[in-house]
C-alpha cells in the first residue's frame, strides 16, 4: 500500500482498527490539524474528552492509544511515539492526495481483502470429489 506502511493499525485488534483510524482521518481532514505533531496533539485531546464521557463504548481501545501517542522521554516533556507520528504522515498525506488517487488506494485495499478472505474461505473447505 502506497499510503499505510507503518504497521501502527497492528497495534490493535482487528475490531479496533476501525475506531482508530477513523479518529485519525477525521482530524486529519481539517486544515488546522495538517501537521502530524498537531494532530497527535489534538488526537489526546480529543481522547481524554471521550474517556472522560459516560457514554464512551471504546475505552479500551481509546486507552491503548493515549498510551501509543505519547511516550515518556526524558524530563516532563512526553514526545510522540516515532510510529504513531509515521501513521500521522501517512494519513495526512492520503487525506491531501487527490479523490481519484484514494479512490484507487481503497479499491487496492478492498481487493486485496477480498481476496484474502475468499484464499481463507476455500482452505478450510475439503476438496470436493472432483478435485
């Protein structure tokens, strides 16, 4: 995939993968937040308001990316994990592509599920007389 090679996403399981990135391509989409430093630093904000809400599903998968996004260095000062700053880059940079090219980076995603799912499907099946 030209876009996401960082492998961040495998920091969670495959249930939470969709909450994550939709987090991280909703802020990305904003002008504001087209810098990955700036981004990550909305993206905790934006974590410790919905851990702090009653009605919060995800509090789980919202506690393993607080910690992802910052790791302690030195002094009181927490810098940004080097992959989740990567994964910030790469969703910065899909958001700004032109809609013909992520067009094509979903279909390239889709097929390539697609695919994995059907090669999955037909190994646990026993071959049939004919085979």
């Amino acid at each position: 995939d030209p876009f996401f090679s960082c492998g961040f996403l495998q920091n969670f399981g495959e249930g939470e993968r969709a909450a994550v990135s939709t987090l991280f391509h909703k802020w990305a989409r904003t002008r504001a937040f087209s810098e990955p430093s700036r981004l990550l630093t909305k993206l905790k904000g934006v974590i410790a308001d919905k851990m702090g809400s009653k009605a919060c599903k995800s509090k789980g998968t919202l506690l393993r990316l607080q910690g992802l996004l910052a790791t302690p260095d030195k002094g009181t000062e927490e810098k940004p994990c080097a992959n989740a700053m990567a994964y910030a880059r790469e969703i910065i940079a899909f958001e700004s592509a032109p809609e013909h090219v992520k067009q094509q980076a979903r279909a390239a995603t889709a097929r390539h599920f697609q695919a994995q799912a059907s090669s999955a499907g037909m190994s646990k099946k026993p071959p049939t007389p004919k085979q």
